[in-house]
C-alpha cells in the first residue's frame, strides 16, 4: 500500500462536505431512525467514489457494498446533528482495511477542511504535518471528552461533549484532548471510531474497550472505547466502573 490509497478517501471527504451544504437543516430523514437527509446524501457521494475506486464498502448507512482487496469502513457524516444545526464540529471518517487489519484512516473536519490521517506505521499527521498525543499523566489535570453524559465527576480538570466521536479521538492524537471515551450505556460502532483508533495510536495515544472487546473490526457491533494519552490516564478510566 502506498500513500496514494489516501487520494480516493480525500476526493470522497471532499465532494460529502460539498454535497451536503444545500441539505442542512432539512432534518431528518424518516427513512432510519436518527438518518438526516444530509446523512442519505453523503452516503450516495460515498458509495459512488469509494466503489469506483474499487474498494469494497461498510458504511454506517448503507451496510456492505461491493468487493475488493480492501474495506473502507466509512461515516459519510459523523457528527450528523451538528451538521445539520450548524454547529461547526462534524466530519466523514474513513478507515481502510486489509481483512481484519486496521491499515489506514483520514478523518476530515468539513467544517473547517482540517485532514487527520494515518498509514499504519507511518506516524499521524494533521494537515500534512506530524502530531502527538500529549504527555499528561495526572488525572485531575486532564481535560476528557464523552460520548454521552458521566453520572458524576471523577476529578478530571475540565469536560467536554462535541458530539463527533471521529473527530474527539483526533482531538486525543494532536494533544487538544487527554481522554476521550464514552458514558453511562453509550456506546460507538466501528464507523465511528476506527479511523481515528489508527491516527490516536500512531501519535502515541493508547486506546483499549472497557469490556475488552477487539476494537479493530469492520463488523456491525457495538463497542466502549476509552482513549487517553498516556497509560496512566488510560489506567485510571478502565478501572473506575460505570461512568
């Protein structure tokens, strides 16, 4: 695999983000329960360049599609709410895989065009340019992130909730957050998370499932991913129970 496996996930990020401009704020779909019609349309855009491209599809809308040496798993719009409200924090994520080996992600921002990317082995970079999960160990200066609602407070220094999980986890990778991971009975599907699992790794962040669940898998299940910067932050989030 060379770096031009990128060329078709970025030409596919690229044309969702100007595809679905003129379907925000038309709500849902009704076709799926929580699908918006920007949800539909990226979908469409995604199936049409990453099959043309000769990779063999696993989408958060469509389920499978196609055949091919390698699977792209794919959320044509992560963050699909904010999209759709106009909240800047949304993205597509693009995982690609070789039978059941994570070998690359991008994750792109279509709000404000920023690329998150990795090949496995080849560190992570941010628009082009290296990044690195930070050095923080202590947990009661952490600044965390949650997919879903925490039942009480753990001790952490601040606490976000953006709604995109991809983008969350890229957030764990460049430093901007020290944990990332999900609350209460909320949970992230593979679409959601497997892009950024790679990028997270390769700048040095740990990732593992409070069940112990294998993260790196194209299948339709569901998973509770913690992320964190280091083994110490990681440590601490396994081993306080239920948040």
């Amino acid at each position: 695999m060379t770096d031009s496996i990128f060329d078709p996930l970025r030409e596919c990020a690229f044309e969702i983000g100007e595809a679905v401009q003129a379907h925000r704020g038309r709500g849902l779909s009704g076709l799926r329960k929580s699908q918006y019609h920007l949800d539909v349309v990226a979908d469409e855009v995604a199936l049409r360049v990453l099959g043309g491209a000769g990779f063999r599809v696993v989408s958060e809308e469509s389920g499978v599609t196609g055949s091919g040496q390698y699977t792209v798993v794919v959320d044509p719009i992560d963050g699909s709410t904010n999209c759709d409200r106009g909240i800047p924090f949304y993205a597509t994520s693009l995982a690609v895989m070789r039978g059941d080996e994570l070998v690359a992600g991008l994750v792109a921002n279509l709000a404000t065009g920023t690329i998150f990317e990795s090949q496995k082995g080849a560190g992570a970079f941010r628009d082009g340019q290296a990044i690195h999960a930070s050095s923080q160990r202590d947990f009661s200066q952490a600044i965390v992130a949650f997919s879903g609602l925490p039942t009480r407070h753990l001790g952490w220094a601040q606490y976000r909730a953006l709604g995109a999980a991809s983008l969350e986890i890229c957030l764990v990778a460049d430093g901007s957050l020290d944990i990332y991971g999900v609350a209460q009975h909320s949970t992230l599907n593979p679409w959601d998370y497997l892009a950024g699992l790679l990028i997270a790794r390769e700048a040095g962040a740990l990732a593992e499932d409070y069940l112990g669940d294998e993260l790196e898998t194209s299948e339709d299940v569901d998973r509770r991913p913690v992320f964190a910067s280091t083994k110490e932050l990681l440590s601490t989030m396994l081993n306080v129970g239920t948040i």
